[in-house]
C-alpha cells in the first residue's frame, strides 16, 4: 500500500475516495523516561527518551491509519499527515489522510514505427 504525502501518486490514477482515516495514540512516558529526561533536559540538546517516545508514536499511528483504510477497501492514502500535541504531561500523535483506490496509468501502446527507406548498396570493390 502506498501512504503518500502528496495528492497523487506518480504512474498511477485515482479511481476512488473512500474518505479520510486517521490513527492516534495519546503516550506518557514511564516514570524511568521522565526521571532521567528532567535531568538531561537540565543540560539541553536532544533528549532521547522523549524521541523514542515520539518516533513509536508515529509509527503507531501510521499501523492504525493503515489499517482502517485496509478496512475501507483502500489500496493507498494519500495527502497523508502528522498532527500532534500535548495534553498535561501526555504526549498526543494523529496521522490522517484520504483513502483511495488507485490503478496504475496503461503506459501509451508502442505502434509500428514505419519502415526505414532503403539504403542504397555500398559500391562493390574494384576488381583486381
């Protein structure tokens, strides 16, 4: 299944809208993460618990958003896109996007080229 950002799929041509789906997940992080990220928030620069937290996250909500546009029928999502927020101390990801049906664009029937003008012979070599 193709989950695209764009609102087509190149080589291909949108048969169907099945309407838009979506996946989300609200996260916490355990009390571990939050500890050791206070800490290191302290010193700045990236902050790797949270990062794990986000990239599950989104990889979550993808498996969700695919998986109701399998349920609809659906053999591509296009103009697919992340949301997120936060709720207090949680963390909130949303991936949506348009569901369709897509059948690859027939490439053009090659036709005959026509045939090439006949060459004349090259002359025979002289005769010894």
């Amino acid at each position: 299944m193709f989950m695209v950002t764009t609102n087509d799929v190149p080589g291909y041509r949108v048969t169907q809208v099945l309407g838009e789906v979506m996946g989300l997940t609200v996260r916490s992080t355990n009390f571990g993460q939050g500890f050791t990220a206070g800490f290191r928030a302290l010193g700045g620069g990236e902050i790797p618990e949270f990062t794990k937290l986000m990239y599950e996250s989104r990889y979550e909500v993808m498996n969700r958003m695919w998986a109701e546009a399998v349920q609809r029928g659906a053999n591509a999502v296009i103009a697919m896109r992340f949301d997120s927020g936060s709720l207090g101390s949680f963390s909130e990801m949303c991936a949506y996007g348009t569901a369709v049906l897509i059948e690859p664009i027939a490439a053009p029937t090659a036709q005959a080229a026509p045939p090439a003008p006949a060459q004349p012979a090259p002359p025979a070599p002289p005769a010894a």
